[in-house]
C-alpha cells in the first residue's frame, strides 16, 4: 500500500519582509522576522521608552523584547511560543505597508517602565541610536530657519481670507476630542498622542496607569488606539 506523502504548509501570500519599526521619538521598536517557512516564522520585537526626547542622545532609557515564533493566516500572525519566557505573546497583521501588532496577553513584564509593543510598524529599519544622536545634534543649527518657515507660513495663513483657510487639530486637541469620546470614568486613564497613522490621522494611544502589588510591578495598562482626523475631528477606535 502507497503511503500518501507528507504535504508540507502552503507558503504565506503575503510578504512579510524582514524589518519593520515603529519610528516615535520617546517610543522607537522595531521586528525582526527570520526562518519565514511555509505558514510560521520567527521574530525578535524590540522596545525603547525615552521619557524625553533628549534622552535617545544620553541612552537613558527602559527596554523590553518580545521573541519567538508566529504562525500565518491570511494576513494575520499569531504568536504561538514565548522564546524568552516573559508571557508576551502578540499578533502581527500585515497592511502591506505597514503592520498593525496587538497584545493577546498582559505584557507588563516584558519590559521596563513605558515600554510597549502595540501600534504601528512601517517596513524599514529603526532608526540607530547613532542617527537618533545626529538629528539632535543638528536640530539646533536647525532651529533659526525652522521658526523663519513658521513665522513666514503664519504670514501667509493670515493673508488668505477666511474660510479658505484649513485649520488642523493640535495634538493635545487630538487627545481631548478621545478623552471625550469614549467618556470613561476610570481613574488613572493617559490619552498620548503616538505618531500619525498610514493614513495621515493622529494615533492617540490610551492606557491606564497602574500601581504596583503584590502579584506585579508597577506599569502601564494598555486600553486602545484611537486614530483622530485632523481635519474633521472624527474619532475612530483604530485597534479593531
């Protein structure tokens, strides 16, 4: 009797690259995928939280990484081990351009103070601690004939008539319109602005910030992303 052949997984359609990375300046991560075989791969997610941007140039900062190995359905990968044992486990879904990563555990022990691993990763490489330090370096030399531009764009926007004219939302605007928005009456609740998103929105991150006990450290409890159109206002829950 022909013993059937063993059929191997079916390789995923979607392209997964290797390095995506979540460019925010208090906040860089980036993922690492390797080993793509058939429906799995392996990852390493990396982490930083600056608690100031002038930090990234000190390298004062809390980090936490995420590794082991996703498996792939559809655009959508799911952690299925832990290679280092922290109880992180997380999915990817892959947009194409970038990924949208979510936690499906509680990840507070992944990580130093701030650190987080959700939100959005584009396909590139992180920006190195090096490049970070040499932007600030010449941020300064920048500042003139940045606040020249400002000063010449406030010109122009107070020449245009009214009505013709579109104002944006602020950031802090952005976090009041979700503050409002999902009303909650939770103490302790942080609404952060975290980059923009694809699509040119504002991604207000929302968590709470929780103390320690007996059963875990001190750390910030994740509640949603929220994306805000600035132009508009509109509110649209964007970890869905």
């Amino acid at each position: 009797m022909k013993v059937a052949d063993k059929t191997e997984p079916a390789p995923s359609r979607v392209d997964w690259g290797s390095t995506w990375s979540r460019n925010i300046d208090t906040d860089p991560a980036g993922i690492d995928i390797t080993n793509l075989k058939g429906d799995t791969f392996k990852f390493k997610l990396n982490a930083n939280h600056f608690n100031n941007p002038e930090d990234v140039s000190t390298g004062i900062a809390s980090t936490g990484d995420v590794e082991g190995t996703a498996k792939i359905e559809g655009n959508v990968a799911t952690q299925i081990t832990d290679d280092i044992e922290s109880g992180c486990m997380i999915t990817m879904t892959n947009h194409t351009s970038y990924i949208q990563v979510k936690e499906i555990s509680n990840c507070s022990r992944a990580g130093g103070i701030g650190v987080y691993y959700e939100g959005t990763y584009q396909k590139s490489d992180i920006a190195s601690q090096e490049e970070r330090t040499d932007d600030n370096t010449t941020s300064e030399d920048a500042e003139e004939g940045k606040q020249d531009q400002e000063q010449s764009e406030e010109s122009t926007t107070e020449e245009i008539p009214s009505g013709k004219s579109q104002n944006l939302l602020t950031h802090e605007e952005a976090e009041q319109r979700v503050k409002e928005f999902l009303s909650l009456s939770m103490d302790n609740m942080y609404y952060v602005y975290d980059g923009d998103t694809p699509e040119g929105n504002y991604s207000i991150r929302v968590y709470q910030y929780q103390e320690a006990t007996a059963d875990s450290t001190e750390h910030e409890a994740y509640y949603g992303f929220y994306s805000v159109d600035p132009r508009s206002g509109e509110v649209k829950d964007y970890s869905q």
